[in-house]
C-alpha cells in the first residue's frame, strides 16, 4: 500500500523518528505502519461499538426516562394523534432513489418517549433530528413552537415487497421494544420484542425499551438493511443488531450481548406478542358475524428432541401460564395456520393474511423452555398473548450474555412439520345430535402429504393423555374424505370445572407416530 502524505504529516513522521531512534528496526517499522493508517482511516461504527456503550451503561444506575410531550400533545385523543402523519416527501434516502427509505412517528398518547436515531454513512454517524416541518397534523390546531424539543417515537422502513415500483412498509418501531415486519402480501399483526423481563409475575413485568438506534445507508442494489439498537431498562442492558431482509418471507436476524445490572427472576429471549379472541375452539360470548378473530392461532414448538408439538391458543377466564421444556430448541412461534377468509369474513381486518412468526436460534441456547402466557381480554384490541424462550440459567450482573436468533415473518409457505399438522380443533358440548350432556366434544384434524397416501381403510389410532382433571369417555380416529386428512375424535368430562383440563394427542399406525403432538389447555368454565 502506498500512502502520500503532506509536509505537515512528513514532519510530525520525523519527530516521532527522532524520539524512537533507539527502537528496534521491527518495532520502527510497525510504529510508522499503524502512525500513517491511523493518520487515514477512520473506524466504521459496527455492533461492537454498541456493545461497548451497553457494558458502560449497565455499571451506572438506571435512569428513567422522563415524559416530555408538550400539553398540546397531550390533550389529543388517540383517534386525533392518529391524524399526524410523516410527509413522504420527507423520507429519508427518497431523494438518493434508494432501496430503502425511513419514515418516522411523531411522539404522542402512549408514545411519550423519545428514541434517538441516528444514520451511519461510511464512517460518519449523524443524528436525524425532529422538526415539525415533516409532519402532516390533519385537523389538530398546535403551535409548532411546543415541539421543539421532541424526538421521535419510532421508525418505519419502507421497500417496495409487493409490485416493486411503490415502496410499502415492511418494518416498524414503535414504543418500548416493540417491533413488526411485513412479507410480502401479508398485513401487520404479531409483534416481536427485543426483550421480556418478569412477564405475568406478581411483582410486575418490566419493559425494557431501545432509547437509541443506528441505520446503516444502503447502497443503490442493497437488499438488506442493518439496524443497530441500545436496550436499556432498571434490571439490564442490551447491544442489538437486526439485518431485515424483506421478501416473500421477511426475516430479521438477531444477534444481542445483554448485561444484567441485578438479578432478574425471568428473562424471556425472543418474545413474541399477539392477539386471540374467539376462534374456532372457541366460540365468541357475543353475537358477532366473524367465525374467528386472532393474529394468530396456536404455539408451535420444535424441541430439541426433535418433536414438533402445537397448542391451540384460547382466550381463558383467567390467567393461563404453560410452558414446554427443552435442550437447545430448534425453534418455536405464534402462527396463524388459518388462511381462508371465510373463516374471517372481515373486509377491514383481513386476518388470514397477519403473518405468522417463527424464531430459529443459532447456536446452542442450553436448557430452558418456552413459555406461553395467555391473558383473558375483553376485545380484539389488547395484545393478549405472549410467548419466549427462558434459560435455565442466567449469568451474573456485569457478565456478557450473548444471543442470537432469526425471525422469520410467514405467510405463504408457514414453517410446518416433517410429519403430519393440526389443521383445526373444534369443541362442542357432547351427546347424540339435539340431545347434548354434560360431556365435551374435541374434534382435531389433521393433515400432510402422508395422510393423503393412506387409503379409506387404513387402521389409524390415537394415542391421548389428560392430566387427573380430565376423564376419558371415548376417543376414535375416522377418515376426512374432504380434505384427504384424518379426524382425532375425543369426548370427556372434567372432575372439576372450575379447573382446567391438559390434553396431548398424536396419531399413530402401529407404533409409528404420523403427527405432531397436539396438545391442548381446556379451559376451566
């Protein structure tokens, strides 16, 4: 490498030659080797840096963030704080006509905090500052001179996934740690998290929030795009990367060092939060003209063991924590396995197209369980449903916990098992037709390229288990000739009603399993 350097650089060279003259000549050359690469090169801002600033920040005491939203802001209803819109005009990289383009949220109604961001341009980090000028504020009457010193509240990334000559969203930050991503002709729905702390503990959960981001620029034919992010919250802190990668399937792989400031009773890894009402499990307790309403529709899980097992979500009466043991999980995610919109029927919503969300770990993530948290709501509009990944073990405060993951937003081609898979599950009082008792009726289909090969009669059979509040009246397996698949037919009653009843189910031909596990929570009445 050649280096031509200036007067000013040759003379402070001869200096520096002068006062280490008694060097050896390697460790001369080495000097003035590292002296004149220094003198021409700056260090690109990368995710070592953001380590760096969440090891420094986790030895400091916590600092709450403190509400700065002007009183005009505040008075707004969400209805009317909806009214203010990022012009597209303003997005940022329209005018270098680059892949990618950011857009940004105004702070207001829940939104209170700010989150710096910042954009990386080679080796230079800018800050992208706020100014009321980039935004649309609808009919809302406010004095621009309130908000000058806001920030923003989150961050939209916006790609042309669809056609490719509009740019539509396919990222979103908003609010605490909470981000969605979008695949191609897939609507948001399910939410991922960078973390969760103490999720459905009596002590109270705790919502670590990203206070700072970095985007890397993209280049003209870039398909991807880099997001660093700094966690912060009272237990722990956190360096994040996320390189999202939009297509057909959108992924967003993770990679985190987290440092604890304390000891934390529950650290969930990968959470995942999403909503459930009534479905086809589950009947609505209102009139409604929707068969089913949800963002998703049951947990999957691909233990380490390599089972592969379902839990159809439910809307319970009461809190319901369950969770399945593992060693080095191969993967788990909310789905919504339901794609046909008559099985909606809503033109505004259009649930059959929210994606699913699988997490895939990289690495070896030890002993632990995923832990699914079902929240009874009142309405479609609370987010009730919460899954992660608990280690066993956590390191001690000041101690690096490295983490890495890919998230995987589904639409098309849903992660699935090898074998056969749980297409519905559908509950019913039990009895003859017109003449029901107090026994409950479970019908599971199933079906997979491999129920198709069987013929009308073959012998399948099905092997349940129910914990000691259920009791086992009858159980048989009968042909779908509809779907080509095979039906799980299950009757029982529970002991105690105020109580409720775990199920597991697989179909078997012999001793051969030609299913997932389905297993199931019967809520308590």
């Amino acid at each position: 490498m050649y280096l031509k350097m200036s007067k000013a650089m040759v003379r402070i060279v001869s200096l520096k030659l002068r006062y280490l003259g008694r060097l050896a000549g390697f460790a001369y050359f080495a000097l003035l080797a590292g002296l004149l690469l220094g003198a021409t090169a700056a260090q690109a801002f990368d995710f070592n840096d953001v380590v760096k600033q969440a090891q420094i920040l986790s030895t400091k005491s916590y600092k709450k963030p403190t509400d700065n939203l002007p009183k005009d802001i505040k008075a707004l209803t969400y209805d009317q704080y909806t009214d203010i819109t990022y012009r597209p005009e303003k997005n940022v990289w329209r005018a270098e006509k680059l892949p990618f383009e950011l857009a940004f949220a105004h702070e207001g109604s829940a939104y209170n905090l700010p989150v710096k961001i910042s954009e990386i341009v080679g080796n230079t980090v800018r800050e992208l500052k706020f100014t009321p000028d980039a935004f649309d504020y609808g009919n809302n009457k406010i004095d621009p001179g309130q908000m000058r010193n806001l920030g923003f509240a989150g961050v939209s990334v916006q790609y042309g996934i669809n056609s490719g000559k509009t740019k539509e969203d396919v990222f979103s930050l908003l609010g605490a740690s909470y981000f969605r991503a979008l695949g191609k002709g897939q609507n948001y729905g399910i939410s991922a998290r960078g973390l969760a702390v103490d999720t459905a503990m009596q002590s109270g959960e705790e919502f670590p929030r990203f206070s700072e981001l970095w985007i890397a620029r993209p280049a003209a034919g870039d398909k991807e795009l880099t997001i660093y992010a700094l966690l912060d919250s009272a237990s722990l802190t956190g360096a994040y990367r996320l390189i999202l990668k939009p297509g057909i399937e959108t992924t967003i792989d993770v990679k985190a060092q987290l440092y604890l400031r304390n000891n934390v009773a529950k650290m969930g890894i990968a959470p995942l939060t999403s909503m459930y009402f009534f479905g086809e499990n589950q009947r609505s307790d209102a009139e409604d003209y929707r068969p089913e309403v949800h963002d998703s529709d049951g947990l999957m899980v691909h233990s380490g063991s390599g089972e592969w097992i379902w839990r159809p979500l439910v809307d319970p009466r009461r809190l319901l924590v369950t969770s399945f043991g593992s060693n080095n999980p191969q993967g788990f995610g909310l789905m919504q396995r339901e794609r046909r919109f008559s099985s909606y029927e809503d033109l505004a919503s259009h649930f059959e197209t929210r994606p699913s969300l699988w997490v895939t770990p990289k690495g070896k993530w030890g002993d632990g369980r995923v832990e699914l948290v079902q929240i009874p709501t009142p309405n479609e509009d609370n987010d009730n449903i919460v899954a992660y990944w608990v280690p066993a073990k956590l390191p001690p405060p000041g101690t690096p916990f490295p983490i890495e993951y890919r998230l995987s937003w589904q639409k098309e081609a849903d992660t699935k098992p090898t074998l056969a898979w749980v297409t519905q599950t559908r509950r019913g009082n039990g009895g003859p037709p017109g003449k029901p008792d107090d026994s409950i009726v479970l019908n599971v289909d199933f079906e997979g390229p491999g129920l198709k090969k069987l013929s009308s009669d073959s012998r399948l059979t099905a092997a349940i288990d129910a914990d000691d509040n259920g009791r086992l009246l009858e159980t048989r397996v009968v042909r779908n000739d509809v779907t080509e698949g095979w039906r799980m037919i299950i009757r029982l009653r529970r002991n105690d009603e105020n109580k409720p009843v775990e199920l597991r189910g697989v179909l078997r031909s012999g001793n051969t399993a030609l299913s997932e596990t389905w297993s199931y929570i019967l809520p308590s009445n």
